[in-house]
C-alpha cells in the first residue's frame, strides 16, 4: 500500500526484513508519542578551540531517556527514517536546541548550535521556511544554528541536497561535514557544499596516539581542508597525547570525552561554571 500511502503524503516507509514486526509498530509509535509529549531530550557536547582555549559551540545530540530498553542515538534516528517521524523529530530537535541556546543565553554563555540533519529532511519542501521562521521567533541571528550532515548521506540525492543546502546557507545557516573520512568521500562533491567546517571522523582520532598512519592521514586532512578554506573539528578526543598531537598539527577546534560527554543542560552548565572565566561573554 505504498502508493496509497504516498498519496496520502504518509511518508513511504521502506521495510526490511523484520521491520513490520509487532516490537517495531510498537517502538515507532512509542517514538511518535515520545515526540509529540516533549519526552525526548537534547544532550550538549562542547567544541574547544585549541588556539584561544574557549568553548565556542555545542552539539545537540538526541536522547530518549527513562527507558526500560534503551534505544541508542543511531537506532532512534534510523527508525525515525524509516517511518516518517525524522521530519516531526527534526522540528523537534531544532526548536528545543533553539530553547537551550536562550536559556545559554540568559547565564551568559554565548555560542552557536550545531544540530545534526538527515538527508530526508533536505527533501521537505517547507524545511528552509521552517527553519527561518523558528529562527525569527526565537530572535536567533545568522549563525546561531549550524547544521551537520554526513557526506555519505548527502550522497544518496547529491544533486537535491545541494540545493537544499545552499538555500539554507544563504538563509545563514552555516554547515558543517560530519564524520568526514569515515565513508567513500568524494571531495568534488563535498567542494560544491557551502561548508565552512569538516569535522574529521572520531575513527580516525581514537587511535592517534598509537597510529602512524592515523596521524599521516589526519596531518593531511587538515592541511588539506585549511588550504581549501575549511575549519577543521576532530572528535572523539578523549586523552592528553590526542589533544596535544591535534593542537601540533594546527587541528582548530576539538570535541571528545576528554573535555565531557554530551550532558543534559543543568549538567553542562555546572560544567561551565568550571570552565575558565573568558567563555563567559559577560564580565560581571
Ligand atoms: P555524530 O553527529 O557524529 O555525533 C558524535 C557522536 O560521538 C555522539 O554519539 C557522541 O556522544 C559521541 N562522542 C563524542 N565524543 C566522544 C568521545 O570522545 N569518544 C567516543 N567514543 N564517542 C564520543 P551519539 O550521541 O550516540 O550520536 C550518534 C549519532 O547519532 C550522531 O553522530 C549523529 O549522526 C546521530 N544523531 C544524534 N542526534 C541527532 C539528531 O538530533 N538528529 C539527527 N539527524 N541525528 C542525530
Ligand atoms: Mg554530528
Ligand atoms: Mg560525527
Ligand atoms: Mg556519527
């Protein structure tokens, strides 16, 4: 009944194997609920920029907490994209991260949001228009939101999520490439994206310290994306000798366990509060 489903502007829900097993009807519904009762929840994960020591974004990253069985990120938004709700849960996603970015606000903490976007969105016709009036009513300026996307998913309709992407660029939303070197990238592609930062793949920092090769190939990268203009993120930092040899190879902004794990507000705000006294804007 896909057609049917279609026309009825139901998103097509494409099956594998087990996917119209009672458990699943179950946890998609489950995950409707969850969107539509606000019991989702938005965790916060710093970038640090290696040269001026200041947190200079967050990363909002989606949890559903108080569950029996718990659903990992990764698991929540492929069922999210297998049913339809990733556009519900994107709207979601977006208006809170807006919520917290004005409540980081109000303590004096001023930085960006990076929020994580599936391709599927890119193909919602209202999306850019969406985006813009959700960042009009929270008074959100150019830049306040970036948003991430991996270059392997952009790949599935290359052609269509440029598109979308460069309207939301000029509609001053800034993008950033995620997980970059952890697919088959194809930099002639990712050229023609109107991004400003590439975010190097945690696969390729995790072992840094141990690996030659790693280090060959983030060196590179790096140089690589500074001669083309790029801002260059690498995650999953999660000890000293990475951050020491990523700040050596003039790496510009870090995230990883080794500043914290995503937090939920009041968590990362205590976090802060540690934080030295020029990532606040405010003096007082
Ligand atoms: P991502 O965007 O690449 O996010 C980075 C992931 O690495 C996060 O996993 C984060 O918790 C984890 N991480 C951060 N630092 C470290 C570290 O030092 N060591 C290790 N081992 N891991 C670290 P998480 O939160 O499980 O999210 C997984 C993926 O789910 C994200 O990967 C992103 O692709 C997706 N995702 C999360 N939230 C959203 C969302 O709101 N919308 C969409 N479309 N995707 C989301
Ligand atoms: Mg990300
Ligand atoms: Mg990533
Ligand atoms: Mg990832």
């Amino acid at each position: 009944g896909s057609e049917r489903a279609r026309d009825r502007g139901i998103a097509y829900y494409k099956p594998s194997r087990d996917s119209y097993s009672a458990e699943r009807l179950t946890l998609v519904s489950e995950l409707r609920h969850a969107i539509d009762n606000n019991k989702l929840a938005l965790y916060l994960q710093p970038k640090l920029s290696l040269k001026s020591r200041q947190i200079v974004g967050y990363e909002a990253l989606i949890r559903w907490p108080d569950r029996e069985q718990p659903v990992t990120p990764d698991q929540l938004i492929a069922l999210a994209e297998q049913s339809g709700l990733i556009k519900p849960l994107t709207r979601w996603v977006l208006q809170e991260a807006l919520h917290l970015r004005s409540r980081l606000l109000e303590l004096g903490f001023d930085a960006g949001i990076a929020v994580n976007i599936s391709p599927n969105n890119l193909r919602e016709p209202d999306f850019a228009v969406f985006v813009q009036r959700l960042m009009q009513s929270f008074h959100a300026h150019m830049g306040a939101i970036t948003f991430e996307v991996t270059e392997t998913s952009m790949m599935q309709d290359p052609v269509n999520s440029l598109k979308a992407l460069n309207a939301l660029n000029a509609a001053g939303i800034p993008l950033s490439i995620d997980d970059f070197g952890s697919g088959y990238s194809s930099l002639s592609y990712i050229k023609q994206l109107p991004a400003s930062e590439i975010k190097i793949d945690r696969s390729l920092i995790t072992e840094l310290s141990h690996r030659e090769e790693d280090r060959v190939i983030v060196r590179t990268t790096i140089d690589m994306c500074h001669s083309l203009g790029y801002t260059v993120v690498a995650e999953g930092v999660e000890d000293e000798e990475t951050l020491a040899l990523l700040e050596d190879m003039g790496c510009d902004l870090i995230q990883g366990y080794i500043l914290t794990r995503p937090l939920p507000f009041d968590g990362l705000v205590d976090w802060m509060s540690g934080q030295p006294r020029r990532s606040r804007i405010s003096a007082s």
